[in-house]
C-alpha cells in the first residue's frame, strides 16, 4: 500500500533527521515505527485508566463499608516535614 502524507515543515524535518542519523533507511521506516509506538502508548494509557477506574471504585465500596477514617493532612505534612529536616534535606 502506498500512502502520501503532508507534514508540517517541523515534523518533516524530524523525520529527516531521524533518517540521517542512520537509525532509519527510510521516512516510511520513521512514520511505521511512530505509528507502532502511537499504538503502544495507547494501550498503556487505557490500561492505566482501567486501573485508575478500579481503584475508584474499590475506594467507594470502602467508603460505603465503612473501612475509611478522616485523613489530618496537617499531621501527615508536619510528619513528613519532620522526617526532611531529621535528614537535612530541608
């Protein structure tokens, strides 16, 4: 399959680079390789959401079983500020 694609000049130009690098024979090999990586990264971000999704509604199943308690964020920062400075970090 043959395929003509217009790039802005930006693009065309990385594309070229990554052809003269020697990495790539070819403009075609660049575009299939982002294609394959556009693909990959898809795939990523919807497993990612999917667990984010389960994790949400593990929380609310938690929430309405009463297996969470107040969170004092004040405590918690002035702990973990506590933990820097014993450190010497901050």
């Amino acid at each position: 399959m043959s395929l003509n694609v217009s790039l802005p000049t930006e693009l065309e130009n990385r594309v070229r680079e990554h052809v003269a690098s020697g990495l790539y024979g070819s403009a075609s090999e660049v575009i299939r390789e982002a294609l394959r990586l556009f693909e990959a990264y898809q795939t990523v971000q919807a497993s990612s959401l999917a667990a984010l999704k389960a994790e949400i509604n593990q929380g609310l199943v938690d929430a309405r079983s009463g297996r969470v308690s107040a969170v004092d964020v004040h405590a918690i920062k002035t702990k973990g500020r506590a933990a820097l400075q014993s450190k010497g970090s901050v």
